[in-house]
C-alpha cells in the first residue's frame, strides 16, 4: 500500500507539473520601445471575425517602454494601438517572447519585431506595402502638381503607367508571399488586404491560391476563429463555382438557345424564336440597376448602326413594376424588342440562362444558336459587324 500511494503521489506531481508547463507554455509577453511615445496609453486588441475585444492595456514609461503579458491558447490575431491611425497588427502564437521597436509617432511605417515569427514576416510585407504607398503618395503629388500645366493629358498617361506597374508589383508580391508562406496564419492577412482603395486578388481572380491557402491554415489551425471564418467563406466559394459551372453548360456557345416567351409593353406575348434568322442580342436587365441603363444607352448607338444589317435586340426586363420599366425603356431610347418578367431573378428563363446578376448577355446567331456569353460593349460592336 506504502509503495502505491508512493506511485500515486508522483504521478500526481508529475501532472501538476505538466499542468504547469501547460500554463506557463500558454504566456505570451511583449517588450517594446516606442521611441516620442513616452508616457503613453497602449491598448491590445484581439482580432476576431465580428469583434475586437480589448485584451490589456499599459502605459508606456518616460523613455517610451512597455511590457505586457497574457495568456494565448491558440495562435491568433491581435492589434497593438496607441490610437485609430497608428496601429500594428500581430499574429502570436502561445509561449512567444515578443520585442518590439518603433517611432510612436509612425508605428506602421517604423516598427521592426523579434520573437514572432509570423508577425515577423508580415512586418516585412508591411514594411514593402509601406513602399510602394510612398510612390503612389509621389505619383499624386505630381499629378497634382501638373493639373494646370499644357501637357497634362500625356503626363496623366505616364502617371497612369507607373501606377499600374506598382499596382502590378503589389499584386506579384501578394502571390509570391502566400506561395512562400501557405502555413502561416500572416497569408491570411496578407491575401486579404487591399491596396489603398483597389482589391489586388480575390477568390474569383485568383482561386487556386485561396483554396491552397484556406486546405493549408484549416489543417494546422483549425481553432482560429479568423481561419474559420475563412474556411467557411472557402466553402461557400466552391458551392456557389458548382453551381456555376453546372449553369453554365446550359447556355455554352454552340448550344441551341432556349425558348422565351414574354408580354411586351401591349402585352402581346413575344416568342424569341420569332427573330430566328437574325443576329440577337438576348438581354437581361433592369429600370432600377444603374449599370443596366448605362448599357442601355450604349447599346443604343450600336442598334441605330447595325439593326438595318440584321441585328435584332430581345431585352427581358426583370422589373417587378410595369409602369417603372415602361419609363425607362422610353427614357432611354431602347426601341428594340422589350419584354418582360416580373418575377425577377426567380424567372424560369433567368435559372435558363443562368442569370445570377445583370446585365447578362448573350448573342444567338441566326440559326438559334449561341455565339457568345457576355460580351463586353467594347468588343460587341467588333464581334456584331464580323458576324454580319
């Protein structure tokens, strides 16, 4: 019995001492030094998909130091500010020893850290960001700068050059950082920002590299409600491109297209095989979509040029409201075929032509069948005469 209770007692600190290690494993500390910030509030924030609650908070002593410390219990996201513009953002992982450096004044653009590694690497991605925002700051200026002067038109066209080529820089570095870095939790920072007020990639432009990110940080932090919230959105991108995919083999060039058959404005029911034997231009749109009545207005001297050589409009309106859709057809000058659906986006013909926003063209060639899906208005006109 002496020798049981001998092994029950140090199995018994044996888990005492694991639980801890445990604990102790789980402290995060952060030491830093911010220079022209003495004597200042800091706060931490925890990064999370609908919040950010406030972690801790510490001031800063006369020379600028800090120290925090806090517990993690799985890798995730957090925000150190003094106040809304000057902030930087940290990815901890439980047991690290963080330092950190910078000018108080400027954290974003100053700030250098150790003892994190995937807040490290981002820091680096800030610090290019950083960078390439400083020459776009420089192509303002002298776009400003040059606003009166004679030859403003050709220095517009070379400010706009080397903006794309920053942009496009901006946008490679993005690519090569999360191919560099697919397991740390930083990528999901760094494919998730924009650049100033333009999107560099999304999961549309760029699906192999979301998916290839979201299979990578899903498998090794399946806690972090970030990757979660990422895993989800991952998920319902795949469904929504089934989906697609599967729509679209109803409406591929070469495919007889489907019948429609709708009232007109006397409400006369208009069949679109009526105008096989035409180039048409089936149409989908809209009285209250602004995109759509600015196609209106451009498909407008196209159908004036080309409609005596065989191009015949077929416009669906998805309108709930008549009386609405007759006024703006009129307004805008669309006389060609007008029909329409009132029950919106339901439509059978829209789930037929896999109309999921508007406007959505398609061009039918004489014999019924698909030529293409749409077509811009820049490259419409060109397609239209070569067929005619």
């Amino acid at each position: 019995m002496q020798f049981k209770s001998f092994i029950i007692s140090i199995f018994l600190c044996f888990m005492l001492l694991q639980g801890c290690n445990s604990i102790s494993g789980d402290k995060v500390s952060i030491n830093g030094t911010f220079t022209n910030l003495p004597e200042s509030k800091l706060y931490l924030y925890q990064i999370l998909p609908d919040s950010k609650p406030l972690i801790d908070s510490v001031n800063t002593d006369a020379s600028g130091q800090f120290n925090l410390a806090f517990t993690v219990k799985t890798t995730g996201f957090y925000s150190l500010k003094s106040n809304k513009s000057n902030e930087i953002t940290l990815v901890v992982a439980p047991g690290e020893k963080i330092k950190i450096e910078g000018d108080g004044n400027a954290l974003r653009n100053t700030y250098s850290i150790e003892g994190s590694k995937d807040s490290k690497v981002y820091a680096g991605f800030v610090a290019f960001t950083n960078e390439n925002l400083a020459k776009v700051d420089s192509l303002s200026q002298i776009f400003a700068e040059s606003r009166t002067s004679p030859g403003f038109s050709q220095v517009k066209q070379q400010l706009d050059s080397a903006y794309m080529q920053i942009f496009n820089h901006q946008k490679e570095q993005v690519i090569a950082f999360v191919n560099s870095h697919i397991s740390s939790p930083a990528s999901l920072l760094v494919i998730s920002e924009d650049f100033g007020p333009n999107p560099l990639v999304s999961e549309k432009t760029h699906p192999a590299l979301f998916l290839k990110l979201d299979s990578s940080l899903f498998r090794l932090y399946p806690e972090n409600s970030l990757v979660n919230a990422f895993h989800l959105r991952m998920l319902t991108f795949k469904v929504e491109q089934a989906e697609i995919k599967a729509e679209d083999k109803l409406v591929m060039p070469g495919m007889q297209a489907p019948e429609i058959t709708l009232p007109n404005s006397a409400g006369k029911e208009i069949k679109l095989s009526s105008l096989q034997g035409k180039l048409t231009l089936v149409y989908f749109w809209s009285s209250w979509n602004a995109l759509c009545r600015q196609t209106n207005m451009n498909l407008t001297p196209i159908y004036s040029r080309l409609h005596a050589r065989g191009l015949e409009i077929f416009a669906i309106s998805i309108d709930s409201d008549a009386e609405l859709w007759k006024r703006a057809y009129m307004l805008d000058k669309a006389y060609w075929n007008q029909v329409i659906d009132t029950r919106g986006l339901e439509s059978e013909y829209c789930k037929t032509y896999a109309v999921r926003a508007i406007p959505r063209m398609i061009l039918i060639g004489r014999d019924g069948k698909i030529i293409a899906r749409d077509p811009g208005i820049g490259e419409l006109e060109d397609l239209i005469r070569k067929i005619l």
